[in-house]
C-alpha cells in the first residue's frame, strides 16, 4: 500500500475555516505531528509518497480532499473551496503512474472529505462543499466497475468524513449528530462519545486504525469493541479543520 501525503504549507494560517474559529498555528508543531503521523504509516508497512509543500496553497497539506483512488482508476476531484482548486494539479501528476484517471468536470464541486468508499459502496456527503452534480459524474466514471453510489445528507460539520468513517470491515465509526446511521444498511456502529464532537474519523487500514489522542474517551470505545489502534497526536492540523483522514490518499500498489 502507497500513502501519498504532502508537507504541511508555510501559508497554513490562511486555511479555509468553515465550523471553527480561527486559532494560531504553529507550523513548526503542525509539521511534527505530520511526521509522526507519516513515521506512524511507514511503520505499519506503507510506501509513504511526500510530495513536495505548495507554498501557496494553504490547505494543500490535506490530499484527501484531492482525488478519489480505487483500485481500477482515480478521480480527480474538482474541491469545493475556490482556494483549494489548484490542488488538484499535482496529485494528477501524482496519480497517473498508478492509475487511469477520470477529472470531475466544471460547475460540479466534491471534496474527497465527502466520500467514504466501503467495499463496493461510496456514500458521497451533500455538504457545503459537494453537490449532486459530482455525485452524478463520479456515479458515471464508475458504472463499468460495479460500485454503488449513494448520496448522503451531512449537517453541523464540513464533510461526510468528520462524521463517519471505517473503523473495521463491518463497522463504521459516527457520529450520529452528524449523520444518520440509517444511511449505511448493513453495517455495525460505534458512536463517538457525545463528549468528543470530532471523534468520528479514523484512518483505517485493513487491520488497524490511526487515530487521535485527543479522544480517550471514543478510543475507549475503539478498544473495547477490539481495534487495533495506532495513536497520533494531530490536534495542531485539527485547528485547520483537518482530521486523519484528510492528510493521506491509500492507494493498492
Ligand atoms: C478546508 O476547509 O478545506 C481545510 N481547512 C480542511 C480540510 C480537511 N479535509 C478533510 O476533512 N478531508
């Protein structure tokens, strides 16, 4: 498995903000934990592909946002935020060693963040950032590979992955605030703890997940229901609005 992550930007403090206050950020800081968090991939057994930093692009650090990456093809995805839309030229050239790729094409909007692939389902999150048009389009680049495509109502955060995200093959870990259960027929739950509003992302990766030390008491949950769990601290990117999820893209070699 390939990790592909890119440096944190020097210009991070301009990131985009949609549900938080801005806060300083140390960059110094926001690029040590993004270390660790590559360091933490490397020693589960992934390839880590560091892109070099974008000085200009703010939240470029956050690469999920970017493209969606399957095993039969990638798509570029077209983000929702103006600023964030010249991301997408590098993680194309990226990209198409590894893959065929598709490119979401104008006035349709997607961030990575608002889809959520399991097994042959991608559930893609209307958010503030995503919209039907996409959903339509990504529907249509993946209709000779069999996956399913469902849209998802998200409210109260930024993407679909804030609020749910694969904690095992058949659990799903969410936040049901954000996001109705009733939307992933099948699947079995664990409820972040209402204490702990940002606690529905992990990073899972086939037989373990990444996830924060800022939420004890979900990981408590985690434990309990038998995950393995990697820790990382990312509380200084979490000021930017970007959780674990956001700073990779998986792809099977
Ligand atoms: C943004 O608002 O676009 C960034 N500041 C945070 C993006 C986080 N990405 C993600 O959850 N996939």
């Amino acid at each position: 498995m390939i990790a592909i992550t890119r440096e944190v930007s020097r210009s991070i403090i301009h990131c985009e903000l949609t549900h938080l206050e801005r806060r300083p950020i140390d960059i110094q800081r926001a690029r040590a934990q993004h270390a660790e968090y590559e360091a933490a991939l490397k020693h589960l057994g992934l390839a880590v592909l560091s892109l070099p930093e974008e000085p200009s692009l703010a939240d470029s650090v956050f690469v999920e946002d970017t493209a969606l990456v399957l095993d039969e093809c990638a798509i570029i995805l077209r983000p929702g935020a103006d600023s964030r839309k010249p991301e997408t030229e590098s993680i194309a050239k990226a990209l198409s060693p590894y893959r065929k790729l598709f490119t979401i094409q104008a006035p349709a909007r997607v961030d990575g963040g608002d889809i959520l692939r399991v097994g042959r389902q991608v559930y893609i999150g209307l958010s503030t950032r995503s919209d039907t048009n996409a959903a339509e389009q990504i529907q249509d680049f993946l209709q000779p590979y069999s996956y399913e495509v469902q849209v998802v109502r998200v409210t109260g955060c930024l993407h679909l992955k804030s609020a749910v995200t694969q904690a095992a093959e058949d659990t799903l870990l969410i936040n049901p605030a954000w996001v109705d259960p009733g939307n992933f027929a099948g699947m079995k739950f664990i409820e972040s703890d209402p204490s702990e509003a940002y606690a529905a992302n992990a990073l899972w990766l086939g037989d373990s997940v990444l996830y924060p030390k800022a939420f004890p008491r979900t990981r408590k949950k985690l434990m309990d229901a038998g995950i393995k769990i990697t820790d990382v601290d990312a509380d200084e990117l979490a000021k930017a609005e970007g959780a674990l999820t956001c700073c990779s893209l998986l792809l099977r070699e």
